[in-house]
C-alpha cells in the first residue's frame, strides 16, 4: 500500500499506527525492521520522522504457513462425549497458535488426544469457540465435530454460555454487587491492548464480592457479553485491577504471585447433542490457593498486633 504524507512531524511508527489502524503496533515495527517499509527508496528506521510529501510504501508478505501438529501434551479433561470435550487449561498455556507460539499449545495438545479434531473450524483453531488469556487458568469448551461448533457457536450468539470468574482485585469494591457497563474496543494508543472506547462494542460484567481483604477484594464475575479481556478492563476501569495484571492494572505488582489472579471457576450451557443442560466447575489452582492463604494469614497477623496494641 502507497501513503502519501499530509502534515510531517510523526515518527514513521507512530503514522503507521494511526494511518493503517488495521495494523498492530508490533506489527508494524516488524515490518519496519525487516525491511518491508519505504520512504521513497529509503529504508527508514521506525524512529524517523515523516515529513509533508513523503511517499510511505509498506508491504505486507503473506504471513507464514503454520503447521500445527499434535503434540503429547497433558490435558486435564473434565468431561467428553462424541461432540465435545471441556478442558481444565492450565495459566501459562496458550489457546491456538500464534506468533511467537507456534508450539505447546492447547490445540497442539488437543490434537494428540482428538486427531480428528483437525478438519472442525480450520487449521489454527480447530474446535476453539472460545478462549481464555495465556495466564488465565479454567474451564474450557472445544466442538470435536462441525455440528458441535455451530451449536455451541450459536449458543455464545445467543448468550446461553454461562462463564463465571473468580478474581482477586485491588482495593475494597465499593458494593457488594454490581454491573459494570462500559464498551470495549481496541486502544487507539496502543494497538495491541483493547480499552474502555465510548465508539467501543457493547460489554456488561456482572460481580458479587465473595470476601473482602484489608486491601483487597475476591469477586465472582460474570461475563454478559463475551469482549477480548473484558472482566480485566472493566475491572481496571472502576479503579480495582485484577491482581497481577501488569497490562491493564499495576505494573509493579504488591502481592507475591506470577500472573494475574483469574480463574474461569464454572462454565454452564447445553449439550450440543440432546440439549441437556450441564454445568462444570473448577477449583482455584495452587498459586491462587496459595495466594488467598498468605492474605488469610497476613489479615489474621494484623489483627493480633492490632489487638495486643490496646
């Protein structure tokens, strides 16, 4: 694509950005550092800056086939019959591969347990209705066959999934309970992240403050509508960030605890094949186990100094 330059002063990065939004920040110095973006017939570094008249010419190669193959990877399998299967995902796993994660990933793992799996909803993804970050632990559904993905499709359309979260977040929520109604869409400033955008998709997240903690508050939250990261942002966005999330809450973080404290703890819908109703749940994972007792424990401790001081 051929950009002509209205008005200089830009770094070449930063004009890509907001110019081709379709492009990710990361992207973009990518394609910068390979070589793949000219001013004129100058190979510019990201740093420079466009002036008026500069002829931008970026190229976009095809991206790299990826050949995903099964891999004999562990999976916690809480329940499978002919049409699904529903995954405990461990944090740190990633869904589907991607750049920089073209290996050890939950497909690959899925595809050595269920190899017919590879012809259901493409190569990349198969059988993947939904997600769950990298560092978010919990319940998953995968379609093992085309009817099963369609079904399950419509029923995340048609908000008939039911998915709650449990999150240990920054600071006393001010009620019990809650809706937090704010759109989302992706973050102009940085392209890689989404945010809270008033032009944004519609996203509500329903919570219930399950214990409260001197300086923090463990919730259940329920996702009504199904947005990329949105129980964290909507979070973040009334001033509680979940724990550990140095993307949208505190980069250094308080508390001793590797990634960000969200676990997908139920997960409800129908069976694709009869249409019975079904509900899984997860218990917290060990690092969260063990997160909630050094609070338990550190509250307890505050208390007895508290009360040996009168």
């Amino acid at each position: 694509m051929e950009l002509h330059v209205q008005q200089g002063g830009q770094r070449l990065d930063r004009y890509l950005a907001l110019a081709v939004p379709d492009l990710s920040r990361s992207l973009i110095q990518r394609l910068i550092e390979a070589g793949h973006v000219t001013v004129g017939t100058r190979v510019p570094k990201a740093s420079y800056h466009v002036e008026a008249g500069d002829v931008v010419t970026v190229r976009v190669p095809p991206p790299e086939p990826i050949d995903v193959r099964p891999e004999n990877i562990a999976l916690s399998i809480v329940y499978e019959d002919t049409d699904i299967l529903v995954v405990d995902k461990p944090a740190g796993m990633v869904v589907h591969p991607a750049h920089g994660h073209h290996t050890g990933t939950l497909v690959n793992a899925l595809l050595a347990h269920c190899p017919d799996l590879a012809g259901v909803g493409g190569a990349i993804r198969p059988g993947i209705v939904h997600r769950l970050d990298k560092d978010t632990s919990g319940l998953m559904v995968v379609a093992k066959n085309d009817a099963a993905q369609h079904a399950l499709q419509e029923q995340f359309k048609q908000r008939h999934v039911h998915k709650s979260y449990l999150a240990l977040t920054e600071g006393i929520l001010p009620t019990a309970h809650g809706v937090i109604d704010a759109p989302i869409g992706r973050d102009p400033s940085h392209r890689q992240r989404m945010a809270v955008q008033t032009r944004g998709r519609e996203a509500r997240t329903e919570y219930r403050v399950l214990e409260y903690f001197p300086a923090h508050s463990l919730v259940s939250a329920e996702p009504i509508t199904g947005r990329t990261h949105q129980i964290r942002i909507h979070l973040a966005y009334i001033g509680h960030p979940v724990v550990g999330d140095r993307v949208y809450g505190f980069r250094k973080q308080r508390l001793p605890l590797e990634r960000q404290f969200l676990h997908a703890a139920r997960l409800a819908f129908e069976l694709p094949s009869t249409g019975k109703p079904v509900e899984f749940s997860s218990a917290l994972p060990p690092d969260l186990t063990a997160l909630l007792e050094y609070l338990h424990l550190s509250t307890q401790s505050a208390q007895h100094v508290a009360h040996n001081s009168h």
